[in-house]
C-alpha cells in the first residue's frame, strides 16, 4: 500500500490491479485494507498524475474506470489551478486516445463504456467517430439545456448557451449530413437522439425551414414497403391471437397506439377536405385514397376481432366464473384487469370511430352465433357483451338504435332460452350491463326501457349469487340517467311507470338484502328527483317510504310499551336499515323534497338517538371505556352514526333556498342540537361520534346566516372537548381530527364573516360567540402540528380561499416547533415565542423586517434561528394554495 502511495517511485500497475480486484472481491480477506489503500490512493492530490501511464499499461478494466474517475475529479475540481501546459497535455491526450480506441469499429464497440468516461473528440470523417462525437453534443446538449440548473451558476450557464447557439449552425449542418448521406444504424440511431435533445431549445426555422421534415420519413410511398409492413401487421395480429396474457398485453399497448393515431389522423383529414373539397373539385382531383386507414382496413378488421374475443372485465359486472368453472359474485376488484379494461375499451373505441359498420357486422356475427349456439360458452358471450357495451357513444343514435335493438332482442331471447342457473345467470349479467351502458337509447325508445326495467325487476328476485346485486346497480344507474321518463305519462300508458312501480314494491323488494334495498330506494328516489310539482313529490315520497314507516312505527309502539325493545339485538339492525334507506332516499331526492318524511321521523329519531346515548353511558359506568368496544354499545354507536348521516344528508340537501334554510333552522335545528350537543359535551371520549363535527360543519356552511345564533353554543361544546382529544397525541382519534378541521374551516369560512352583522342584530350573542371563535384561532396552530396526512390534507384546505400568509404561518409554527419544542404563537400579533430544553428563549416575527424578526439575547441561537428562517424563506417562497 505504502509503495502505490509514494508518488516518488514509479508505479507498479501491475500491483494495482491486484490491489483493485482485491477491491472488488467482498470475499477477499483483504478486501477492506485494499478499499483503504484505493481511498488514500484516489484522494491523493498527485494521484492524476499517474492515470496516463493506469491507461496505456493496466490489462484490468476496472482499473482503468478507476484511473478515468480520478482523472474526472482533477478537471472537475482542480482544472482552473492547473499551469496550461497541463490542460493542454490533457486535453490531447485524452482526445488521442479516442482516436485511438474509435479507429476501428470493433473495438469501438468493445470498448464502448470505456470511450464514454472520455471528454473531448475532434470531429472526423469516420462514420464510427461521428457517432462519438454525436454522443458527446447529445450529452453536453442535456448537460447545458436540462441538468444545469443545480451544477452551474447561472451566469456560466448563459454563457455555455450562447455558446452553444452560435455553434449550432455548423452543428445542424453535420446532423443534416448524417441523415441524407449515411446508412450508418448506430450514427443515424445517436443523431436521431441528438436531434431530439436540440428540439427543445433550437430555433424553430432550423425544423420547418430547412429539409429537416422532409428527410425524416424513413420509407417513401412504394407498393414494396407497403406490402412489407401490411405483412408485418399480418404477423403481430396473429401474435395478439395467442393464448397468452403477457404476449396480448405487450400487443395491446402497440394496438391502443396505432388505433389512436388513425383516429386522430382520420379526424384531422375528414375536416381538412370538408373546408378544401371546393378547392379540390376545381382544380379536378380527389383526396388521396391511399390512405392509412384504408392501407390497414383488412388489419383492423382483424383487430376487431383479437380486441372483442379477448375483451376483460369492466367494474359494473359483479358475477365472476372462479376456478372451479361456477359462477359466483366477485369480492375483489382485479385492478389489473380494470386498467386492462380502460385501454381496450379506448382502442376499440377508435376501431369504431374508423370503421362503425365492420365493427356491428363483427359483434352481430358473433351475437347470431352465440344465440344458435354455434361456440357457445361463458367466455365467449361475456366477451362480446363487454366489448358491445364499451363503445357506447362511439355511434350515432340512429346507428345506436339498430343495433341495440337486434342486441336486446337475442340477449332477452337467449336469456328464456337457456337452462341452469349458471347459464341465465351470465345471460342475465350481460343484459344488465349492456342496457346499463346505453341510456341515450333507453331514453329514447320507451318501450325498450320499461321492458329492461321489468327484467331487471325480474333479476332481483333471483337467488344465483351477484345478480340481485347487479340488477340493482343497472337499476340505479338507468334510474339516475333516464329519472324523467319514469315520473311523466308516456303514450300508450294508463299513468306514470313510479306510480305502477309503488304499487308492486312490496313484491319487487321482497328478496332484497338490505345493501340492495338500500340502493333500490335510491334509484327510485332519483326517479322521484324529476317530479316538478312539490304536493304530488310528497305523496310519492310517502308511497316510497310506506314500508320503512310501517317498520318504524311497529318498532316505535312497541318501545312505547317496553323500551327495553329498542335494545334487542335484531331490533337495532332494523333500526339501522331503516335510517340508512332514509339517508339514501334523502340524498337522492332532491332539494326540500325529504321535509315531510323527516317531520314524520324527527321526534322519534331524537327519541331513539337520546335513549341509546343513555344506555351507552349506563355501559361505561359499569365497565369503563372499554365498555365502548362491546357488540352491543358497538352496535347502539351504529345506529347513532346513522342518524347523524342523516341528519347531516337532510340539511344538505333540504337548504337549497332561503325558506328551506330557515324552516331547518326554525324546526328541526334546535331540538337537533340540544339532544346532540349534550351527548357529545358529556360522553367520554371514546364514546363521542365523529360524525357530530361534520353535521355541524354542514350546518353552518349550509345554513350560512340562519344559524348564527346557534354557532357560539355549537362551539362551546364541542371545541374544548374535542382539542382536548386530539392534542393529548398526534394518533388516537383520527376521524375526530380531521372532521374538526372541516369545521373550523366553516367557521373561519361562514361564521367570522358573519360575526359584525351577528353582532348588530344579536347584541345577546356577541359575547358568547368572541371567546370561542378567538380560542379557535388561538389553538388551530396547536391542532395543527399533528404530522398526520389527513389533517395535513385539512390544513390545506384551510388555504383553499388564497391566504399565503396564513399558510406560511402554520408551516413556519410547524417546523420550528418540530425542531425546537416548545413554540407558542400570538394570533393577534403573530409573534411566536420559542424556548428551548435548555431554557433559551427568543420572539420570531415571521412577517417583520428580515433585520428585526428575531428577537434573541443568545447570539448562537440568534444565529440558528436566522439559518432556519433563511431556508425556510426560500422553501416557502414559490408555494401558494393552488400548488398544494
């Protein structure tokens, strides 16, 4: 090791290369004494001195990478200390040594990685050293142009660019050299990548006023070509044939491409000749028949085909074949398979667009086929019906209209004809996604909708596992998108469809589970959304509602009798079901059109909501917190989480103009928030519902000036209690925490805006709503330390109305609390006080004069400070809302 060091003797490559690959080898005992003495060896300030002879003389490779990083390292820090002479020896000999080693292609390419660590190369005549010197200005075109904002200064980068620039002529020149005269692949592949990094910073009359454009292409218009890539194509489609999914996939992607450019070609040239058909007919030509769509036509009527028979999955369809060949509901989502789904869906989409009639005849040929049963099977019937409801909107309407028609037709068709569950099952999968798929079409042909409504009523009465599920989200979705043609008579018709579907719902629900009784009453709630006349919404309402209510007042007269009923176990998940279908009923039906369903409800729900809060704090006295985690308080939590969904859901949803707001605020809002507000103020906190904080945070964002008067007591109890939670650690409670922040972001958004105009006309309620809306701002920084990605995405929120201030603020209180400790910040001032473990104490005024914000009697701490905030001013500098 001593010998290699001493600069003064000559060096023994030999024993270099010995001591390298003792390096490299992590087996070689002496593997860590040999990295020492490499260490030392590298870090020794004569050790450039020594990388010619490293170069000439050592047979190791990696000793010659090691002698170039050397060599690297002395240009890049010692450069400008070195005599010229010095320079200039490097210099040539490292661009003779290029010369060298890219004399002959063959070693070129040996020695490819080797030639890379190199410099600098004159420009030769040699295509080999061409591709050298194209590699050199394609990697200092990156350097310069794309990585030199964090190397350079800036002016040297200015520089080195206008350097550059005023070069590029000749530059340009060689590259247009290359293109026209060589058949070099390598030289034209480099100059191609060079090219490619020049595009974003040359001039553009260089591209379109030169013949750049016009020696790009590769291939020319030929018969030969043409006939050679169409059997190319030939090749790739029959590779997509293959039975294998990886092979497919790796095809697809090329597919999706090719399909999106014609599309986008096709486009492009049918509005270019609508505007010049006039100048074409004049001057007597036509537009140019040889088109790609039309070279490709028989390819992509092939494609069709690969894309329709390997169609995968879409999410609407629940009903899945497992491995043992039976038909069963899927449980888990394949996001594979649904990402899979996306681009295939797109790429036939195209494949419609360029060519609608092949498309139909392809999918009508395979329906006819499946229909007579010719390569009947699962497989083959999902596929084509999942392709068939992926282009929907690719067609026109008329288009549209024929083909669904024959298509509903067969499917209804091939749904009676087909024995065994399993395979109605399919069929009826198909059905229900395909119809699902097309609600223009529904729209439109009335008949057709109310028979696929019919059949999908047919479907929930069906036991096979994923078809009631299925019949009620196709149910929902043509619900939502047709709402219309349900409330108003269509002709031919005794009265509207909803009022003949209130009259059969007992028999239509009777199978449903409550997850799809709860979607059903959806559906038909946004049905019921349509109906423009107030009186008859009501009374539909009511009809929807007869079964929930008749459950609900069984339940009610016989908790009159015995409350201990409310507690029995089946009589909570009634209680529950019944909540949660008026939670979807309300959400659905539209502005003000749940008032008199929860004017029927309201008392009793308060009634129930009270008792159970009671029953809950019975259980904890007995047993403590952990009473909390019991199956019965578990399930009474339930039912109060619910109805606080729904109260929430109704006064979202029912203060849509000043009269609903008032009428909420006026009848229901106090008796809400007194039987609510006691709860949550007195529970413990394992018992308190999360859900409290975001009904209150709707209310005031909702009913804005109409609960002014409320909003000091809604702080008052909750804001205490629940900053006591969430800042007793930064982990327990989570939902409590986020919430919290949506509500202090409708108080700072409503209420603080309110608060003058509150004061003028409410003089009893200015000094109730001051101390709570002054504490809130005083201790939302506090709250605010939590490093929780929810209540960071919360904070942000905070930001939404464009303070930068405010946003600095909380981020600056952030980190020097994380790094200091204890930091309290004065809202009036904005002044924050900083003490450290050690009891040094300084004042920070984050907005003040760079020279007077910190305020500090120990000078180191003084001066860390100021680093802090000198790094934190650049951090903060570029950020605003919008960025976050």
């Amino acid at each position: 090791g001593a010998k290699l060091l001493d600069m003064n003797v000559p060096l023994d490559v030999a024993m270099l290369d010995e001591v390298v690959a003792c390096m490299q080898n992590p087996n070689n005992p002496h593997h860590a004494m040999a990295n020492e003495i490499m260490v030392a060896f590298q870090a020794h300030q004569d050790s450039w001195t020594r990388v010619s002879q490293i170069l000439e003389t050592s047979t190791y490779q990696p000793t010659k990478y090691f002698g170039l990083q050397i060599l690297e390292d002395a240009i890049k820090y010692k450069w400008f200390i070195m005599p010229k002479e010095q320079r200039e020896g490097i210099k040539q000999y490292i661009v003779g040594k290029i010369l060298n080693l890219a004399a002959d292609e063959s070693t070129m390419r040996k020695e490819r990685l080797f030639i890379s660590k190199l410099n600098l190369v004159l420009v030769q005549k040699s295509e080999v050293l061409c591709e050298n010197n194209m590699l050199i200005l394609k990697l200092l075109s990156e350097e310069i142009f794309d990585f030199s904002k964090d190397q350079m200064t800036e002016k040297k980068t200015k520089a080195l660019k206008e350097s550059l620039n005023h070069e590029f002529v000749q530059i340009f020149r060689l590259c247009e050299f290359v293109l026209d005269k060589s058949t070099h692949i390598p030289l034209l592949t480099i100059t191609l990548q060079t090219l490619l990094r020049f595009l974003s910073w040359i001039p553009l009359g260089f591209i379109f006023e030169t013949n750049l454009v016009e020696t790009l292409p590769i291939t020319r218009p030929s018969d030969e070509a043409h006939i050679a890539l169409l059997t190319g194509f030939q090749y790739l489609v029959s590779i997509s044939e293959v039975d294998d999914d990886n092979i497919f996939k790796i095809c697809l992607d090329y597919w999706h491409l090719l399909t999106r450019d014609l599309y986008s070609i096709d486009q492009t040239q049918a509005q270019s000749h609508g505007m010049n058909v006039l100048a074409l007919t004049r001057r007597g030509a036509e537009p140019d028949p040889l088109t790609r769509k039309s070279l490709l036509k028989v390819i992509l009527s092939r494609l069709r085909v690969v894309m329709i028979s390997k169609m995968v999955k879409p999410s609407e369809v629940l009903i899945v074949e497992d491995e043992n060949g039976e038909i069963v509901r899927e449980t888990t989502k394949d996001t594979e398979a649904l990402s899979q789904y996306k681009t295939m869906h797109e790429g036939l989409v195209y494949l419609t667009h360029l060519d609608y009639d092949d498309t139909e005849n392809i999918m009508l040929e395979k329906l006819t086929d499946q229909v007579e049963g010719n390569g009947w099977s699962w497989n083959n019937l999902n596929t084509l019906c999942w392709a068939i409801g992926s282009i929907s909107g690719a067609m026109s309407e008329e288009n549209e209209k024929r083909f669904l028609v024959t298509v509903i037709k067969d499917l209804l068709g091939l749904c009676e004809m087909k024995r065994g569950k399993d395979n109605k099952a399919v069929v009826a999968s198909n059905i229900m996604y395909v119809v699902g798929q097309y609600p223009r079409f529904l729209r439109a042909h009335w008949k057709f909708l109310k028979t696929v409504v019919n059949k999908l009523f047919e479907f929930m009465h069906e036991l096979h596992p994923g078809v009631q599920d299925m019949a009620c989200d196709t149910f929902l979705k043509i619900a939502q998108k047709c709402r219309r043609k349900f409330v108003v008579l269509q002709p031919g018709e005794p009265y509207p469809f909803v009022e003949e579907l209130m009259m059969e719902l007992p028999k239509t629900v009777s199978d449903l589970e409550p997850h799809q009784l709860h979607t059903f009453y959806e559906a038909v709630a946004s049905m019921l959304a349509a109906e423009t006349i107030p009186a008859r919404k009501d009374t539909l309402v009511a009809e929807l509602m007869k079964l929930p209510n008749a459950a609900w007042q069984n339940l009610m007269q016989q908790a009159a009798h015995n409350v201990d009923v409310l507690f029995d176990a089946q009589a909570v998940k009634e209680i529950v079901k019944i909540i949660r279908t008026n939670g979807n009923v309300c959400k659905a039906i539209g502005p003000n059109g749940f008032n008199a369903q929860m004017g029927t409800l309201f008392q009793d729900l308060l009634n129930v909501y009270r008792t159970y809060t009671q029953r809950i704090a019975q259980r904890v006295a007995q047993g403590g917190d952990i009473a909390t985690k019991s199956a019965e308080v578990r399930s009474l939590r339930s039912a109060k989480k619910e109805s606080l969904r729904l109260f929430e859901a109704f006064v979202e949803h029912s203060s849509a103009d000043d009269n609903g707001r008032q009428t909420i605020a006026r009848h229901f809002l106090p008796l809400l928030l007194e039987v609510v507000l006691t709860d949550y103020k007195t529970t413990v906190a394992s018992a308190k519902e999360a859900e409290v904080l975001t009904l209150l945070a709707t209310c005031i964002s909702k009913l804005k000036a109409a609960v002014a008067p409320a909003a000091p007591g809604m702080l008052e109890a909750v804001f205490e209690c629940t900053l006591q939670m969430i800042t007793r650690n930064f982990e327990d409670f989570p939902e409590h925490r986020v919430n919290f922040f949506k509500l202090l972001k409708a108080v700072n958004e409503f209420c603080i805006s309110m608060h003058p105009t509150a004061a003028c006309r409410h003089d009893h309620s200015v000094k109730a709503e001051t101390p709570p809306l002054k504490e809130e701002a005083d201790h939302m920084p506090l709250a605010a330390a939590a490093d929780e990605a929810d209540v960071t995405r919360a904070i942000e929120s905070l930001a939404d109305e464009g303070d930068v201030q405010a946003l600095h603020l909380i981020l600056v209180y952030r980190v020097l609390k994380d790094q200091y400790g204890r930091v309290e910040l004065d809202h009036g001032t904005n002044v924050m006080t900083i003490e450290t473990p050690g009891g040094v104490k300084a004042q920070v005024r984050y907005f003040g004069p760079k020279q007077e914000r910190i305020s500090c009697e120990n000078s180191a701490f003084h001066d860390k400070l100021h680093d802090t905030l000198a790094k934190l001013d650049q951090a903060l500098q570029p950020i605003e809302p919008a960025d976050l």
